[in-house]
C-alpha cells in the first residue's frame, strides 16, 4: 500500500485571515468535527494566546471526541533574550492542552536582521530553545520554516542551519513553507530534494498561492519526497489563499494512487467539505472550482450533452461521485435532471418522470428567484414533499408580528408575538416572547406556542443564521437570502428562506427548520413518497 501522506489543516488560523473571513467559536468547533470525520491528521485550531476566540476554542476542542486528528496549537519562537520558561507565547501553547505544538520560526536572513532584528546565532538559539522546551513538557512538536524556499534561494547555508536546529531541538517533522508564494514547481521540488540530503526526519510542505501554483507545488513535493501537505479547505488565506486540500486530496487519492484520509472514505465527501465551509465562512461558492464546483462537471448543450450521455468519460477527467459531486446538463428537456435524480433518491421517486419534471420546474423557478437548496437540504426534501403530495403542515401560521422599541441608551427590547392553529384544525396558541433580537424571538416564540404539542422541540436548537442580499443592485428593496442551521442530539440541518424582506426570509427558514425536525422525527422526511402515501 502506498505510504500515507499526511494531511495538515490550517483553515481555522492560517485560513481565518482571509479577507472577509470570520469564524465564530461554534464553526470552528463544527468544522473541526467533520475534518476529524473525514479523516484528517492535523487541525490547526488557531494562534495561541492571540485573541479570546481561539482561547476558547481550544477549551472547548476538548470535549469532542475526534478519532482521527490532532489538534495543534500554532506559535511563534520565544522572543529575544527571554528563556522559553517566561516567554507569554510558548506558556499559551503549552496552556492549550493541545497534544500538537506548530512553531514558526525564521529561515531567512533577511527576515532575521531586518525584521526580527536579532543577529543569526540568536534566531538559531530561539528555534533551539523553542522546539526543545515544549517537546520536554511533552509535546509533539512539528517545525514551520517560514519563507523557506526565499531564504533557501538567498543563503542555503544559512537556511540548512535553521532546521537542523530544529530537528536537533526534537521536532519530528520540518514545513517548508513557500509564504511568499513566489517559487515555481519546478524550482521547489529541485530544493525540497537538496534539502533531504541535509536532513534526517521527514519533511511537510506549507504552499501560498500567489503565483497560482499552490497546488502544483504541493503535489510536485509530494514527489519530491515530503510526508505532510498544509493547507485550506477551498485554499481560503491571506492575500491570494493557500494550497487548497480539497483539490490535493482529491489528486494525491484519485490521480496519484496515494493513501490520504484516514479511513478510506474522506475523499467521497470533499463536495460536502467544500460547501460546508463556504456556508460556514458566509462566502459564495465558487461555481468553477475544481473537483467540487457546481459547474466542475456540468455540461452545456450540443456536441458535449450527446457526447455525455452516451459516454460520460468522453468529456470529464474523473467520475464527480468520487468526490461526492455530480454530474449537471444544462440545456434543453434534460437542464439539471440528473441533479433533482440524485437530490431524490432516497424518495425513490425517479421512475415517475411527470413528478421530476414538475420538481424541476418548480427549483429552477425557485433558484431564479433567489432560492438555493445546495446547502439546504432540509428545505429540499420539503419541497418535495409539497410538490409530491404527501405534505401535511404540522401548524398553520395565522399571523406573527415583530417589534423593535428603543429608551433612551438602554438596548433595544424586541418582542415576538405569534399566532399558530396546531395540526390542522386543532388549537390555536397566541403566544409572545422576547429575545435578543427578531430572528431569536421569533424563534422563542414558535417554540412556546409548540411545545406543549411537539416536545421534541425542546432538544433542538439553532446552531447558525447567515443572511446574503441576492439582487444588491435593488439597493433596500433586494430580495434577501436566510440560511438557518439547527442541530439536535442526532443530526444537523440547514433551511432556506428568500424575501424583500428578511424577518419574512428569516420566518420561513425557520418554520422549515422545526418541521423538519418533527417530520424527521417521525421518520417521514427520507422516507420513500409510496410509502408515506399509504401512510397517511
């Protein structure tokens, strides 16, 4: 079997300072999970001792049960002229009761004259002290040799000391680290080759893509030689991003045979990685991204549409369910059939073609209206339902009214007022709330006029809420897009809603939200529509 390559990543730090970019404690604790699930190495949780939010992700990391990944607390060398005894950097790393310490250090000359300015024998004595201070508090320890391949270039002499401290020091594996992103595949893989002549313990790969080559790089020193690739899910970073790990996985698994993800499966789920993120990061996805695009493996009239339905490796490079996407036609009878086929499996449905054309005209309409269902699945088997006619609405809205009042400096009060008939034709419950703000007491709302019915509700709780303006040209009268994340004990669920108007987006979402729950519940949404039918 082929050696493992290990995968190391750094969305939720080196990630974190792209632009527009802002995880909050919870997405960090949810993407770690399903990095963990999918069978990652490393996760990167975030720079120690630097803001609360890491802090408390690093408290709160522990109560998960990963079965796969490490977590690693990142820092920097202990300062000049301070023992790593007393330096505040080191003792946060050590705070974070992390197993896995990633230090960076200086591997440029002139970062160290003119930017850490220290002379070259003290860089070399802070990497020394760093590395062996925590791998003596027990620490695995893994070295960043930041600017790397710019130092390497500017004095290899000088460069190769750096990281033989670092290995003398105890750290089992050395990142050579393209922070700049300016070096080519070519150039990169000749000096990781050199470099391995120098050193004894393994060798990681830490890409930038300003040259647009991170990928390239990443993959050219994987057979150079390296063990361990760094980077971002959807290369999310700084200035131009990171190497991106969806396309490394799915090239170093698909193209190259090698052994990535632990457990054997991760790489089928790098589609529901990437849009997991993009949700999560509040980004739009990006439609043409490679292996997990929505337009990756999406076909357009003609030549190719006949060329594809007769023989689909005629025009794509890999089978898309190999990375947990799917195939789309966009022209014609045939515009995203087999997306609403695959969508609906599960409803078994696919062999009444007048109930999938119905099902796609209506999610084309929606979609042009501003709806989106790719990572709203929830909200998606509903409209299944609907349209299928086995939907049966657990409560019926009559009215709901929001306010927002003001006095003087105090902050705003914003009450809820709901009115609901249970079931059909059963009670109607008139109920008010309050909460910290329209969508909150809404939700506060709803659930005291539901829960003396439904008391399942009570274990289910809303994880996330992210609103994006559509048509922003319409300036105050765009229409809005809601996205609601809830969770229960068992599973999570995401609901969409669209208006002019976000507390109407905002209410839709959420009675989708609690509906799936209850039909979930009760083992309808899932279930196939015959068998529902006769159900009811």
């Amino acid at each position: 079997m082929a050696m493992h390559i290990q995968l190391y990543d750094t969305t939720l730090r080196d990630g974190s300072q792209g632009e527009g970019v802002n995880f909050s404690v919870q997405d960090k604790l949810l993407i770690t999970k399903m990095l963990d699930d999918l069978g990652f190495d490393f996760i990167e949780g975030g720079f120690a001792g630097s803001n609360e939010k890491d802090t408390e992700y690093f408290a709160r990391v522990q109560e998960l049960e990963l079965k796969n990944a490490q977590i690693c607390a990142f820092g920097m060398t202990r300062r000049r002229g301070v023992g790593p005894e007393e330096d505040a950097g080191l003792q946060a790393m050590l705070a974070t009761g992390t197993p896995c310490c990633t230090v960076v250090g200086k591997t440029w000359d002139l970062h160290v004259t003119e930017v850490l300015r220290v002379d070259l024998e003290e860089n070399i004595a802070m990497i020394r002290d760093s590395v062996g201070y925590l791998k003596s508090q027990g620490r695995r320890v893994l070295y960043d040799a930041e600017h790397f391949f710019d130092g390497y270039k500017a004095n290899p002499e000088y460069t190769i000391q750096t990281v033989l401290a670092a290995q003398e020091a105890g750290a089992e594996i050395i990142v050579c680290c393209d922070t700049n992103g300016g070096t080519l595949p070519d150039e990169l893989a000749a000096i990781v080759e050199a470099v391995q002549e120098s050193v004894s313990i393994p060798l990681g790969i830490h890409c930038h893509n300003d040259s647009d080559v991170a990928v390239a790089n990443s993959l050219r020193a994987v057979d150079a030689g390296v063990v361990q690739v760094q980077g971002t899910i959807n290369g999310i970073g700084e200035r131009c991003g990171n190497a991106d790990l969806v396309s490394v996985a799915a090239n170093l698994a698909i193209k190259k045979g090698r052994d990535v993800l632990r457990g054997g499966e991760g790489v089928k789920h790098l589609t529901e990685l990437s849009r997991y993120v993009y949700e999560l990061s509040n980004m739009n996805f990006r439609s043409n991204q490679p292996f997990v695009g929505r337009s990756a493996f999406a076909h357009k009239g003609g030549m190719h549409v006949h060329a594809v339905n007769r023989l689909a490796s005629s025009y794509e490079h890999i089978d898309p369910e190999l990375v947990g996407n799917e195939r789309r036609v966009l022209v014609s009878e045939l515009s995203g059939r087999s997306n609403i086929v695959a969508k609906t499996t599960k409803f078994r449905i696919d062999h009444d073609q007048e109930l999938m054309k119905t099902i796609l005209d209506r999610v084309v309409e929606l979609e042009n209206e501003g709806w989106q269902f790719e990572a709203s699945e929830a909200s998606f088997d509903l409209l299944v339902k609907k349209i299928a006619g086995t939907y049966e609405p657990k409560f019926k809205q009559i009215h709901y009214r929001v306010s927002v009042e003001t006095a003087g400096q105090k902050e705003p009060l914003t009450e809820a007022t709901v009115k609901l008939q249970i079931d059909g034709d059963g009670p109607i419950r008139h109920e008010v709330a309050e909460g910290d703000g329209p969508v909150n007491a809404l939700d506060n709302a709803l659930r005291k006029a539901l829960i003396p019915t439904y008391a399942n509700l009570a274990e289910m709780h809303l994880v996330d809420y992210k609103v994006r303006v559509i048509n922003s040209s319409e300036g105050t009268a765009a229409r809005v897009r809601v996205v609601i994340e809830s969770a229960d004990d068992h599973d999570v669920w995401s609901t969409v809603g669209v208006s002019e108007n976000v507390i109407e987006a905002s209410w839709l979402a959420l009675v989708d939200a609690i509906e799936f729950k209850l039909f979930k519940d009760e083992g309808e949404v899932g279930a196939p529509l015959e068998e529902a039918a006769s159900a009811e």
